[in-house]
C-alpha cells in the first residue's frame, strides 16, 4: 500500500474559525432554527446530533464564516482538546454554527473527510493535533488554523481511503443501531412506567420502602476491583461509559441489579445514572462517594427503581431538596428515600418485571457488544492508517 505524504494545507479547500467575542449571546438563542454546535456534539467520530441550541436564519447568515456544511470537519481548539467529527451527509440539519471554541475544514478531492477524521483519532494523529496546545489557563492550541494547516499526514489513493473508511464505518454504523435499540428499549420500559403510576392507587409509600439506600457491601480496602468513574456515567441510557480496574480505597460500592446516580451538582441535574447488571457473579464494584446507590428490596424489580430515578418528577424532586454551598450543593440518600410513590401492588410489581427484564438484559447484551466493537475500531485504526494491515484482507 503507497502512502504520500501532504501538508494539510494541501489537503483542504477551506478553513474558518468559529465567531470570536460575544457574537453570540444567550440573548440570541431560540427555540428552533440553525444549530450551534458545542462540545458535547463532539463526542466521538460523527457529529452527535442532541443538546442543541438554536439560532435564527439571520444571525446564522451573519456568521457566514462560522457556518458549518455535511461533509465538512470540526475541530475544538480549546477547552476539550483533541475533539474532531465530520458532519454526515445523513445530518439532520443542512447547516450548523461552530462556537468559538471550534474551527472547521472543508476537504479536497485528495482526502475523505471521515478518513481525516479517523486519522487524528489515531495516537500519533492525537499528537500532532495537540503538539501545539498550551495549557495555561483554558486549555487550547496555538494559532489553531495556522499551525494545524502545517501538520504533515501521510495518507493512501483515495480509493484505499474509501475502503477503510467503508471498514471503520460499518463498525461505527453497528454501534449506532445498537445503541438506537437500546434508546427505544428504555423508551418501552418509561411508558409502562407512567402507565402504573397513571393508574389511581389508593396509599402512598416512599422510595425507602421499595429500595435499600445505600447498602452496605464488604470489599477490603486494597483489594483490586471494578471502578466506574462520574464521567463515566451516561446522562441519557442505564449502560456506563466504561470501567477500570483499581485497588479499593473508598467510595460507594455496588452490586448488580443496583441502581447508582449522581447525588451532587451538577451531574445529578445532568442525570447520570447507571443500571448495574454487567458485573461476574458476587462480584462488588465501587465509585464516586458522590453516588447514591439504590438496591431493590424483595420482590421489586431492580429495573423498576433505575426507572424512578429517572423520571423528571423524582429529578425535580431530588435538584430542589438539594443542600450546601454554591457549586457543591448535593441531596442526602435519606431525602431520596423520602420521595413519595403509589404503593404499586404485587401484580403490577410482577408485570413490570416480566416486561422490563427481557428489555434490560438486551440492553446489556447490545452494550457490551458495543464495547467490543469499540475495541475493534480502536485495534484497526492505527493499523489501518499506517498500511500494517491489508484492507483488502479485512472482513467485518
């Protein structure tokens, strides 16, 4: 396989930085219109298309050179280094606005716009990206359109480009049919939810009456374990971000079929919660001493509780019985076993669990999957991208 090597300034038709100053205000925002890009939008490969805000038709055309196109490529240059996604064709919007703290590249006919993208997800594209980065203060690179114009990559014909993109995409493209599965599973089991909670129940009873708050679990300080992180936790599905492995030295433990959720600001208005059923058999896990764990007494199903945490009444309910200093407010678990719920009958109870069990374990199965697939993409990448492998001889 033939690499040449290019400038990047050799490689792109067009670079602009996103609009500096206050040209945009909170004051500008509305309710529909141009998306404005931020950097949780940046997460990953492929533009995420969720949490945006909104600006007019004509303050979009205002920042013409702020606009960002399908096919084009953007790149943060402070604040979360490192981040770079190409807007699909698929996009649900024909244009964005890149914030300030983005630019963004429109590529030649000598390379893909994915397979830039791909190649600086790459260590040593990673490096060359952030060789340039300063980190007084906010963290950014140098004169980010200049310097980044000047990295030199060394890229295959365009028709090779295509087939390891066509490789890396069909992972990509698994991961995100999984994933839109699992959003509808969860999607099912919050509408039957609502459908008990809907029906008129003649007494009341608390979440401490269904849950065991913070359970105590034994795990010898010292002993390695499975550590989930906060930033981990998903604000969005029950499956975590990931895991490592650690020796214990405090925090929250848990088990599987435990449900664990954020407890201080702001993450716990965020919605970070997680649905713990990954773990092997008896095996205990720990976190953040900023989780409340939750751990379904008999006969409730455990899927049941992760449900309540995150419906928006128990979220309101949780923000607003929040105390402490501002930036560090947080809710006790005790005024979490206070939130008040129908006494649900045994029936309803069951039915739920019948239910939501065989959705929850699907879940898992397509999480865990993803992560597979995940550790694939990151296998082949470099591989890929340097010619160690054939993509001739790949099969997916």
């Amino acid at each position: 396989m033939k690499f040449e090597t290019h400038f990047i300034s050799e490689l792109i038709d067009e670079i602009s930085m996103g609009p500096f100053g206050s040209n945009i205000k909170v004051e500008c925002f509305v309710d529909d219109g141009v998306p404005v890009l931020n950097g949780s939008n940046l997460e990953g490969y492929e533009l995420k298309e969720d949490s945006f805000r909104y600006v007019t038709e004509e303050k979009a055309d205002s920042l013409n050179k702020a606009n960002a196109y399908r096919g084009d490529v953007v790149i943060t240059h402070r604040g979360t280094l490192g981040q770079i996604v190409f807007i699909p064709q698929t996009s649900k919007y024909e244009r964005y606005v890149i914030s300030q703290s983005q630019f963004r590249i429109r590529c030649n006919d000598k390379i893909l716009p994915e397979y830039m993208v791909y190649y600086f997800h790459t260590r040593i594209g990673q490096h060359k990206l952030l060789s340039n980065a300063s980190q007084v203060g906010v963290p950014a690179l140098a004169r980010p359109s200049t310097t980044f114009q000047k990295i030199d990559i060394e890229i295959p014909d365009i028709d090779t480009q295509s087939q390891i993109v066509a490789i890396l995409q069909t992972i990509h493209d698994k991961i995100v049919v999984n994933t839109t599965i699992n959003e509808n599973l969860e999607q099912q089991a919050y509408l039957l939810l609502e459908q008990i909670l809907s029906t008129p129940h003649d007494d009341i009873c608390t979440l401490s009456d269904i849950a065991n708050i913070n359970p105590r679990y034994t795990l010898s300080k010292g002993t390695e374990a499975r550590y989930i992180d906060m930033s981990q936790l998903s604000t969005t599905t029950s499956f975590p971000d990931g895991w490592t492995f650690r020796p214990y030295n405090g925090g929250m433990k848990f088990r599987n079929k435990d449900t664990i959720m954020a407890r201080i600001t702001p993450c716990l208005e965020n919605g970070k919660t997680a649905y713990i059923d990954f773990l092997e058999e008896d095996e205990t896990a720990f976190g953040s001493t900023e989780y409340i764990v939750l751990s379904p007494k008999d006969n409730v199903p455990s899927e049941l509780l992760y449900c309540i945490v995150r419906y928006p009444e128990f979220r309101t309910y949780a923000t607003i019985n929040m105390n402490g200093s501002s930036g560090r407010q947080r809710v006790s678990g005790e005024i979490i076993g206070k939130y008040e719920i129908p006494s649900f009958t045994q029936e309803e109870l069951s039915a739920f669990g019948a239910v939501a069990k065989p959705l929850f374990k699907q879940i898992t199965e397509n999480s865990l999957q993803n992560r597979n697939l995940s550790a694939l993409r990151d296998t082949l990448l470099p591989k890929l991208m340097n010619g160690e492998i054939d993509v001739s001889a790949v099969r997916i």
